[in-house]
C-alpha cells in the first residue's frame, strides 16, 4: 500500500516529508512553516492546514516497518 498526494494547481513545485502518527500519515513542507495535510490511513479522511493555492504540494508515504499493521486490518 502507497499514500501520496499530488496536487497540480500550479507550477510552483514543493516536495514534503511524509510520516506516521498513530492512524495518521502526516504530508510537512520544509518550505511552508504552516503547511500540513494529513491523511487517515482507516477513514482515509482528508485534512489540511495552511498552504497557498499557488503551490504545489506532493509527497509519498511509503510504509516499510508498518506492513504488518496494515495487512492486519484487512
Ligand atoms: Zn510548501
């Protein structure tokens, strides 16, 4: 299983490190101090903070040490 995101509104390109906090995998901008977009990994509910429209955000989430837990939910 793969988490990305991939925004494509604009041409201003800025990758973000991705990482787990509990049920949540976290997208952070090293660039924008306010940006977060967050994704439920269960609900697989959409949250986000901060940003600017003008820029686009994409970062991946891979989970390596996590596979058990995910292939015990399903
Ligand atoms: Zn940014």
């Amino acid at each position: 299983m793969e988490f990305s995101i991939h925004d494509h509104a604009s041409e201003t390109y800025h990758p973000c490190k991705s990482a787990r906090d509990g049920d949540w995998i976290i997208f952070t901008c090293p660039v924008c101090a306010d940006y977060e977009r967050r994704i439920n990994w269960r609900t697989e509910e959409l949250r986000v903070k901060g940003g600017k429209p003008e820029i686009q955000h994409s970062g991946e989430y891979i989970p390596g040490e996590y596979k058990h837990a995910f292939t015990a939910t399903n």
